[in-house]
C-alpha cells in the first residue's frame, strides 16, 4: 500500500490517543498521538527565524532520508497527518503493540488532559533524552519510553516523565 493508502487507513481505523508511528527507511521512527479528525499531535519544527530555516532546509536536503529536522527545539503541534513532513519511502502506521510496558494505556480524560496541557509549548530537543518517542508514550501511558535508544527498549526515561508532568501539573493548577 502507498503512503497516501497508508494515511487513509490510518484515519478510518485510528482512535484518539493511538501511538501513530512514521517508520522512516534508515531504520528509526517519528512518533505522534492521534488526536481524532486525521489529525496527529507530534514533535514539529517550532517557528524559526530566516537563519535557521535555510540552515534546516539545507540540511534536509543533504540528508534527504529524514523528515523534518529538529534543531534543538520542538513544538508540539496537531497538524493533519497527511501533512507531515517524512521522507520517500516512509510508512504510516498506528503502532499500539511495540512497548511492553508494565503500564496500560491511560484512561481517555488523563491522555486528553496531557494533550491539552502540551500542545503548542515550546521544548528543548534532545535525540536521547527528550524525543517524540518518549512525547507518545508519555501522553498515552504516562511514562517516557523510547525504545529506539540501544540500551533503553521499555525502560522509562524519568527524566523525560519529569519534564513532561511538569507542564502538565502547572497547566492543571
């Protein structure tokens, strides 16, 4: 199925809260929420000046396997999924089943709550500490896991938790 298939399937078969994985052809992932009405809650490029803009857009074209590339900075945004920047032969796909973790998905009120106190801000972006990977499986369980990090497969990263709860907790006040 192509990628347009893919996004389609995505849509009609997606529940708010599924873990949406962008399965990109050098071997790691982009990770988002859905969020209902095709739209997807990710990692996205923050506002940029002119500099880092063309900084980042040359970037992307010497290393044209990759979506977008985060400079250091993240924004959480809700954007069509369809939209999404990812490269020539990448997969779509809702993807539930690859954390076994010790926690069940959280009922839908946290997960929204999470969403809610998240979207737009503005975050620092760390490859290994702070990543969309560990903003899915924060929103939809709570607890930060990247399972892409050699070493760290279903192994919470409290660091990220922290972080994360802490907006959360001061939105919720």
């Amino acid at each position: 199925m192509d990628y347009r298939g893919q996004v389609t399937s995505v849509v009609s078969e997606g529940r708010f809260g599924d873990l949406i994985e962008f399965a990109y052809p050098i071997g790691f992932s982009h990770w988002g929420v859905y969020a209902g009405g095709g739209e997807v809650i990710h990692f996205a490029v923050p506002d940029e000046d002119l500099l880092t803009e063309g900084f980042r857009t040359f970037l992307q074209t010497v290393v044209p396997f990759s979506g977008d590339i985060l400079l250091g900075k993240t924004q959480i945004r809700c954007q069509p999924i369809v939209s999404v920047n990812v490269p020539n032969r990448a997969h779509v796909r809702i993807n539930n089943s690859c954390h076994v973790l010790p926690w069940m998905p959280s009922p839908r009120a946290d997960i929204k709550r999470r969403l809610d106190a998240l979207l737009n801000k503005e975050l620092s972006y760390d490859l290994l500490t702070l990543n969309c990977e560990h903003f899915a499986t924060f929103v939809r369980f709570g607890h930060a896991v990247c399972n892409q990090i050699p070493g760290k497969t279903n192994k919470e990263c409290k660091s990220a938790t922290a972080q994360f709860q802490r907006i959360v907790t001061a939105d919720w006040l």
